[in-house]
C-alpha cells in the first residue's frame, strides 16, 4: 500500500508561481512513475505531469509546458510540481498519482495509476 500526500497549494495571483509537494510511503518510491493530475469544478480530471523513475524522462501536455516542472527527490520519497507563469485555468483540484510498480504504457492516463493523493486546491485570481 501507497500513501500520497500532497502539500503546498493555495491563493496566488495569475502570473504568480507555487509549488506542490507530495510525500510518498514506501521502501521502492524510487521504481514509481509519479504523476500529477488536475481536476477543475464541472470538468474531467486532466493530466498535468509525469516523470519515470530516474527523473530523467518527463512528460507534460500543451497547456503547461514551458510553465510546468515536475522533479523527484528519491531519497526523501518526494515528488514536485513547480508551477509558474500561473493562469486563472490553472485553477483546479491538484492531485499526486503514482504507478506502483509501474506498468501503464501511457502516463497521460489516469487508469494506469494505483494510487492516489487526497488533493490540494490551487486557485488562480486574475
């Protein structure tokens, strides 16, 4: 069993920058694919960022890229989502994934996770 807990969200201006953390257990974080999601009021969860084990392969949809940066620190069992250049549509319900161990093909896909953080709200003014 997996326990995501995810940190850092909050009130920030468009333009501002955050960055969210999330805690893992387990003895072989290290192997996870972790992802993050996003999910806004009245519309379906999105993918926001992936990164496979090493940290060296990263993966990030249009709407963030360039803005977006997700990293891992294996030996505190951490993922990060640095956000910066922050919009009102970033505005939604963050959420930590991990596929562990991982085997989904597709990090973009949410079926392909196993577990899963409780959230943390993001909310972008204009």
């Amino acid at each position: 069993q997996v326990q995501l807990v995810e940190s850092g969200g909050g009130l920030v201006q468009a333009g501002g920058s955050l960055r969210l953390s999330c805690a893992a257990s387990g003895r072989t974080f290290s192997s996870y694919v972790m992802g993050w999601f996003r999910q806004a009021p009245g519309k379906e969860r999105e993918f926001v960022a992936a990164i496979r084990w090493s940290g060296l392969s990263t993966y990030y949809p249009d709407s963030v890229k360039g803005r977006f940066i997700i990293s891992r620190y294996n030996a505190k069992n951490t993922v990060y989502l640095q956000m910066n250049s922050l919009k009102p549509e970033d505005t939604a319900v963050y959420y930590c994934a991990a596929d562990a161990p991982p085997t989904s093909p597709v990090v973009a896909a949410s079926e392909g996770y196993d577990y899963w953080g409780q959230g943390t709200q993001v909310t972008v003014s204009s």
